[in-house]
C-alpha cells in the first residue's frame, strides 16, 4: 500500500454537522475501499485566497490514508462528485 496525503476544503457556509458529516464521508470512502486513514487534522475555518463557487470562507481538513492507487483514484473521484468539497489535493508522501 501506499501513503498519500489528501486536503480538502468544504464549504463553510453550511451547518456544523453537515461539514463534519462531509469529512466523515471522506473517511468512510477509504475504509469502503480497503484503505485506512493514519491520522485525520482538522484545521478548522479560513479565509480563502479567492472565491471558489461564490465561497469565501471554507473549512480545511487534512488527512494521511495508507491505500492503493484504486483507492486513492476512487477517492479523488468522489471528493469531486461532492457539491460540498470546494478542492481537493492528493500528494502521494515518500517512502521512508
């Protein structure tokens, strides 16, 4: 398995729960997949560069999965199906 690292943006305008609900979602299409999430941060609201979508704020979420390519390609799929994700980055991390 690999490891990769993935950031994500949801939008900050909605309920609290529904932006938790959005990052649990992220979490559960790993572990559907067959990958595992590492470590999971929270980095809270912020204030971004330019408007994404009409957004001004959004809420970050960074995450480290140990997953195959499938996973992180079905991954990455999904977080742009999400009408609540603004942006997503997956950077796969070196080995060590």
């Amino acid at each position: 398995m690999n490891k990769y690292e993935m950031m994500f943006i949801v939008k900050a305008t909605m309920e609290s729960d529904q932006v938790k609900a959005t990052a649990e979602n992220m979490k559960k299409v790993v572990s559907s997949c067959g990958g595992n999430v590492t470590e999971f941060k929270e980095l809270g609201e912020k204030k971004l560069a330019y408007p994404i979508k009409k957004e001004l704020n959004g809420y970050y979420f960074v995450m480290e999965i140990e997953a195959t390519k499938e996973t992180e390609a079905e991954l990455s799929r999904k977080a742009g199906l999400d009408e609540n994700v603004l942006r997503h980055l997956i950077v796969k991390l070196d080995e060590e």
